[in-house]
C-alpha cells in the first residue's frame, strides 16, 4: 500500500471509529427527556403514605388532566399556574380564556379524584363530596387547590370538617 | 542578502500574515463578552466574523491586483497601517455597528498586508515554492493559534485587549517591510503588470471553500457549545480547543511524510468531517469528550489546508493573484458556513431551550420535594426565563441558597444534578445539527477534491 493510499484509509478507520464509538455510546439519544403525553393515563407512585403523599400525587394527576384538557404540556401548565402573570402570558399565547381555564381546572380536579380512586388511595365515602366541590369551584381557588391539594384533600376552605375524617378514611 | 530564518524581512511578512489569518478566528472566544457588552443577539455578534471574513472574501483578489500595481511593498505597509488603524477603531467601539465597520476596514488592510506578501516573499526566501510554504504555514499557524490567544486575552483583559494588541504587532511587522517600499523600482512594478494572469484553479478553490466553512462551523459551534452551552471560562474554553492547533502540528508532520497533495486533501476532509461528526455526536456533556473530536478536526485541518493552497498555487502565476483567490475561496467558505449555520442553530437553541426547560420542570414536579416547593421552583424558572429569551438557559442556581437540613439539603442536591442533566443534554444536542451539516459539508468537499484530480491537474 503506497503511502498516500494509507493516509486515506487511515483517515476512513479514524474517522469511522470515532463516530461509531460515539454512536454506541449513546450519543445519538443524547436529548432532554421529551414531555409525556398528559391525556395517558399516569402511573401512581408509591408515597410515604397519609394525607402528604396523596396530595402530591393529586397534584400531578390535576395538573395532567386540566393539560390533557387544554392541549398543552403538564409541565407548561404548572410553569403558567405559578404566578398571575405568567398566567397571563400563557393565556395569550395559547388563546385559552378563565372560562376555558375553569373548565380544564375542574377537569384536573375530576380526574385526580377517578385517579385516587381507582388506585385506591381515596375511599368513595369521601370522593362523591369532593367531586361536586370540584364540579363547580370557581378558577382562582381551583388553582389553589390544584397547587396545594393537601387544602382540597381535608377541606380546608370547602368542607370544613371532613379533613379529619378524611384521616381516618384514607387506606 | 540572508534568505533564511535570521532575515528580519521574512519574519516581518510571516507575522503580516499569520497576524491577519489569526483575526479570521481570534474573536471567536470573544464573541460571548461581545453578545453580552454590546447587549446584541446571537445573529448580530456572528457579524463580527462573517463582516471580517466577508470584506477579506470580497477584497482579496483586487487587493492583490493593487499590490502588483502599486509595488507590494508599498502595498503591504499601507495594508498593515490600515489593519493596526482599524483595530485600533475595534477596541474602542462601543456599539455593534462601528465595531462591524471597523472590522470591514481592518480587513481590507488584511487583504492587501497578505498577498502583498506572498508577492515578496520569492524574492525574501529565494524561491516560489519556499515562499508558498511560508505564506501558508504563517496563515495556517494564525487561524489555528487565533482562539486559543483571543479567549486568553478575553479573560485576562477584555475582549478589546484583542484588537488594542494587534496594533504595536502590525506597526511591528510593517517597519522592515518599509525598506522594502523605498526600495521598489517603478519599472519592475510596471514589468509584473504586463505578465499575463492564469485562471484560477477552479475546483481546489472551491474545495477550501467547503473544508473552511467546515473548520468555521467546528471553531465557532464549538466555542459557542463550551461557553454557552456548558459555562465555561474563556480561558478555560481557550485551553480546550487549543487541542486543534496542537493536533495540526501533527498533521503538519504528516504534510511531509505524504507527497501527494491530492490524497492529504481526501485525507483531511475525511479527518475534518469524521471530528465534526463526533461533535455531533457527543454522548455526554464533558469537555474530555471533545478532544478526539478536536485531535481529528486538527489534524484534517493542517492536511486539507495545505494540500489544497499547494494545489491552487502550484505552477500558476502571478502567485500574489492565485494567492489572493486561495483566501477569497476561505474566507468566502467561512462566510457561508456562519451564515448557512448560525440561523439553524439558533432556531435548534431555542427548540432545545423549551425541550430543557420542559423536561427540567418535569424533573422537579416529579421529585420527592414538598409540593409547595415545587411549584416555587417552577416559579422561580419561569422568572429566570424572562431574561434568557434566545439563549441556552442555566437554571442551576435557581435552587439556591440550599437547604440547611441535611436530608432537604440530598434531595435538592439530587434534583439540582437531575436538571443539569436535562439541560446538558438540551444545550449538547443544540448544537448537533449544525455539526453533522459542517460534517457533510466537509464529506462533500471530497467531490471537487476529486474532480480537481481529474480536470485541472
């Protein structure tokens, strides 16, 4: 092999390795974590337990199904409920008025609660009174309790009284 | 008259060049000082390099023209007063639009400083060929060393330490350079002008063309990726792509050891395209990753550049000329390559930007940290993010000050590496794109490589 037909070749080598090493070490999958769809159902984690844990997940639950509701990301949603402003912005953006805001929040609300439910974490005593609180509650302190479930989940401000006993329901 | 190392006059026009190629590349660690003082945007700074690198595009070949009609003695010391002049212009601007100005001025002085020189170099060292040698290894030594000394001087200084130092070093190297413009006789400038121009060597022109505006990308993506992407230092930043020049030593070597200046060009596309690919490629965010990348691109480089400019070059005359087409092939090639990437960037960034800050929300809403916190946190983002539009975002330090209790302290520690996670990989992947089309643009320089073999040799 002439010298020149080496450095070629020798090029080729380098140059293929380099790549294919990079490929398999993952180079071609080296993205951010891509958003899940809101609309699919969510796994449920297991939680310390008590009226924290459940909180969290309702959370999540809310925020995924008011997202799945209005088309857009959990994530860009939970960015949007932080501040009024940020609200404001998203509304524009996203062409998403109170009304329709309203309505994904409670949808969130009735979707944490089928999901508590089902994964057995709410009992039904205490699903049916919360349901109809959600069903009508009005945006801003939909979005309060959507950011701190733990209020909704003993009654806080709508059912006053049920918190407790909640406690006691809970498996 | 010595024609060797020792001659003051060689030296003088060695640094002419090398000074003037290295401006091509040495504000590319700059750039991000320049963005954030000239408060402009990621578009607007790439004009300091695209602006340089288009007037030298532009003026190169009628630069040469008005050194052999001028006398290239003359010609050179009024190129390099005009270069110091302007860069004198570029460290004192204040707003984007006089630096740009600056820099179009300087590089006319550029165009005329470089092929005069290689119009006076023959007589200097005796030889065309040992002139070419010079000329290029000056130019090559400039664009390789540019970064490395501009991100050093950017960050023990400022970023207009860079221009303010080209000023004494331009004056430097036109004084021996002087003599040589007393010493000019109208008549041979009259008997340089009658000779006939050859055309140029169409397809090795064309072929630096490409592997330049490859070589760009690989300088100014890779920068760009360290010290926006990754935040570090210009300094450090410095240090790390100085792996390409230190890798083009080596290739230089190999310059000699392979005689066939057609097969080092194939060679060094192939090197040139496989290190970009590897950049495009990267598994993982660490600097170390970068360096076989580097040591490839490097080594390609010092190939590719120096077979392809011997190949322009050879048996064509007036050298000054054909050399005035060599650099308005690169430049016009880094031209293309900024303003071809820069847009598909940026626009991959911002994707990127919204893909990261999704993911490192998601990280946080589905961490074991209280809700309440949570939802702070991604307040926090969300305020960050007002000032960031464009730009590859840091959310680090929204989780600070930390938590005094020590297991809040875990959790928070945990979720901050998770994001970084998310937004190493967002700011990584940003740029990969733009890498794998340098890299194919490199690949596809082995077509005019290739016909170059066949047609014109």
């Amino acid at each position: 092999m002439t010298r020149a037909r080496a450095l070629v070749v020798g090029a080729l080598v380098f140059s293929l390795a380099l790549v294919g090493v990079y490929l398999a070490a993952g180079g071609a999958s080296y993205t951010p974590e891509k958003s899940r769809n809101p609309c699919e159902p969510r796994p449920w984690h297991e939680t310390s337990g008590g009226l924290e844990g459940l909180a969290e997940e309702f959370t999540l639950s809310a925020l995924d199904g008011a997202a799945c509701r209005l088309g857009v990301t959990r994530e860009q949603l939970a960015r949007a409920l932080a501040t009024k402003e940020n609200r404001e912005r998203f509304s524009t953006r996203f062409h998403i008025d109170d009304e329709k805001l309203a309505k994904a929040i409670r949808a969130g609300l009735l979707r944490a609660i089928d999901d508590a439910e089902e994964h057995g974490r709410l009992n039904g005593i205490v699903a049916a009174p919360l349901r109809a609180v959600a069903e009508h509650v009005p945006l801003e302190e939909g979005i309060e309790l959507v950011q701190d479930a733990k209020k909704f989940l003993n009654g806080e401000s709508f059912l006053s009284g049920i918190g407790d006993a909640l406690e006691e329901l809970l498996p | 008259m010595d024609r060797g190392r020792g001659n003051p006059r060689v030296w003088a026009l060695a640094l002419a060049v090398g000074i003037v190629l290295a401006d091509s590349s040495i504000v590319v660690l700059a750039l991000p000082d320049i963005y954030r003082d000239l408060d402009t945007s990621v578009f607007g700074v790439t004009w300091v390099l695209v602006s340089f690198n288009l007037v030298m595009a532009l003026a190169a070949v009628p630069a040469a023209m008005a050194a052999r009609r001028v006398g290239p003695g003359r010609a050179a010391a009024v190129g390099l007063a005009i270069f110091a002049g302007a860069g004198l212009a570029c460290g004192v601007s204040e707003h984007l639009s006089t630096l740009l100005i600056a820099r179009s001025v300087q590089a006319l002085g550029g165009a005329l400083a470089v092929t005069a020189a290689l119009e006076l170099l023959p007589a200097t060292v005796g030889s065309e060929r040992r002139a070419t040698v010079v000329w290029a290894t000056a130019g090559a030594t400039g664009a390789a060393l540019g970064p490395a000394v501009g991100g050093i001087l950017t960050q023990l200084v400022s970023w207009q330490s860079i221009f303010l130092i080209q000023v004494p070093i331009a004056l430097a190297a036109a004084v021996p350079i002087l003599a040589v413009a007393r010493d000019e006789m109208s008549t041979r400038v009259i008997e340089r002008e009658l000779r006939p121009t050859g055309r140029p060597h169409l397809w090795a022109n064309v072929a630096l063309a490409m592997v330049s505006a490859a070589i760009a990308a690989a300088l100014f993506l890779l920068v760009l990726l360290l010290i926006e992407g990754w935040r570090l230092s210009p300094i450090g930043a410095a240090i790390v792509v100085s792996m390409m020049p230190l890798a083009a030593v080596v290739g230089s070597r190999l310059s000699g050891w392979v005689g066939d200046p057609r097969a080092r060009a194939a060679a060094g596309a192939i090197l040139l395209a496989g290190g970009l690919g590897g950049l495009a490629l990267l598994p993982k965010a660490e600097v170390a990753l970068t360096l076989p990348p580097q040591v490839l691109i490097g080594v390609g480089l010092s190939l590719v550049l120096s077979a392809l400019t011997e190949t322009a070059l050879a048996g064509r005359d007036p050298q000054a000329i054909h050399g005035g087409w060599t650099i308005s092939a690169r430049h016009a090639g880094v031209v293309i390559g900024l303003l071809a990437l820069t847009p598909v960037f940026t626009h991959d960034i911002a994707v990127q930007q919204k893909q990261a800050i999704n993911a490192g929300t998601a990280v946080i809403l589905d961490s074991p940290i209280d809700p309440l916190l949570k939802l702070d946190l991604a307040k926090k983002i969300s305020e960050h993010l007002e000032g960031e539009d464009g730009k590859v975002p840091n959310l680090g330090h929204v989780l600070e000050p930390l938590p005094d209790d020590e297991g809040e302290r875990s959790e928070v520690v945990q979720l901050r590496n998770e994001l970084q996670d998310q937004l190493d990989r967002g700011a990584t992947h940003a740029f990969s794109p733009s890498f794998g089309i340098a890299a194919l643009i490199a690949l596809l320089a082995l077509i005019p490589i290739g016909l170059a073999r066949r047609i014109d040799l």
